[in-house]
C-alpha cells in the first residue's frame, strides 16, 4: 500500500480486520477509522499473528511483539 490510503486499499485492510474472535472484531473495527497513514505497515504486521496472540497483545496479556509496534498496540490497547 502507499503512503495514503485509498478507497479501496481502507476496505481491503477493513476486510483483513475481520478475525475469527468476536473481541478482536470489536476493537479493530473501532480502530479503522481512526486509523492513520502511517499506521497501516504496523496493523498490517499484527494482522499476520494468529488470532489469540493478536488478542493477547491488545488485552495486555502478552508482551512478545515487535517494540516497532510499541505505538500501534498502545492505540489499539486504548481503543
């Protein structure tokens, strides 16, 4: 994705948001559209971990993810 978010490039992240845990999709769905440019590379990588370490990250349950996402996790803690 470039440096802005286009239409559909924001639909396609919003579709890759949906998980298969109910509080997961809560939470990502509320962040999206707070979501800034330069967010996108870092909630793309944690939307590569598997559902229940994603959500142990966000409920504050896990440390172990790459300190680059530091301020991404805070937002999505805080979301």
């Amino acid at each position: 994705m470039g440096a802005a978010l286009d239409t559909v490039s924001r639909n396609r992240l919003t579709w890759q948001c949906r998980r298969g845990l109910l509080e997961l999709d809560l939470v990502l769905q509320r962040f999206i559209p707070t979501l800034k440019d330069e967010d996108v590379q870092s909630l793309v990588a944690l939307l590569d971990l598997p559902d229940n370490d994603l959500w142990d990250i966000i409920a504050g349950r896990s440390d172990r993810y790459d300190p680059r996402l530091k301020q991404i996790v805070a937002r999505l803690r805080a979301a």
